[in-house]
C-alpha cells in the first residue's frame, strides 16, 4: 500500500513539473504585446455621454452637459439595447 501511494506521488510530481515545463514554454514562445483599449461605457464627462447617444440615435436634446430626462432615457435605452443583445 505504501509502494502504491508512493508511486503515485511520484507520478503526481512528475506530471506537476511536465506541466510547468509545458506553461513555461509556451509563455516564453509568445510575444508580449500591450494593447490599449479603451472602455466604450467609459465617459469622461456628461456632454461626452451625450454626443455618443446622439450618435446612435438614442438622444435628441442639445449637448449641454447636464443629466436630465433625455439623457436618462437615451441611456436607458442604451442599456436596454445593450441587454437585448447579450452585452
């Protein structure tokens, strides 16, 4: 029984160590890159929210910079839009 569960941690450890190998190759064999990319909810500001929905048809007021109804409703629908299709 002892031979047994030490063969098996044996096994265990070896399969271990083949798996980091495996990772540390493939890692090593990829190409670091770094994208930037930015989120498409992120606004930096009311006016900017306003412009996108405008955009897309979702917001018919001016852009004045100002959370009011137009804007709540344009972006209540954008959120609706949005869970509609899976987003």
């Amino acid at each position: 029984m002892n031979k047994a569960i030490s063969m098996i941690k044996v096994l265990l450890v070896g399969f271990g160590c083949v798996v980091l190998i495996a990772m540390y190759c493939i890692i090593k064999t990829q190409e670091a890159r770094v994208i930037y990319i930015q989120d498409p909810n992120y606004v930096q500001n009311i006016g900017e929210a306003q412009k996108r929905l405008k955009e897309q048809g979702l917001y018919h007021g001016k852009i004045d910079y100002v959370w009011g109804p137009g804007t709540e409703k344009g972006y209540c629908d954008w959120c609706a839009i949005r869970a509609i299709e899976g987003e």
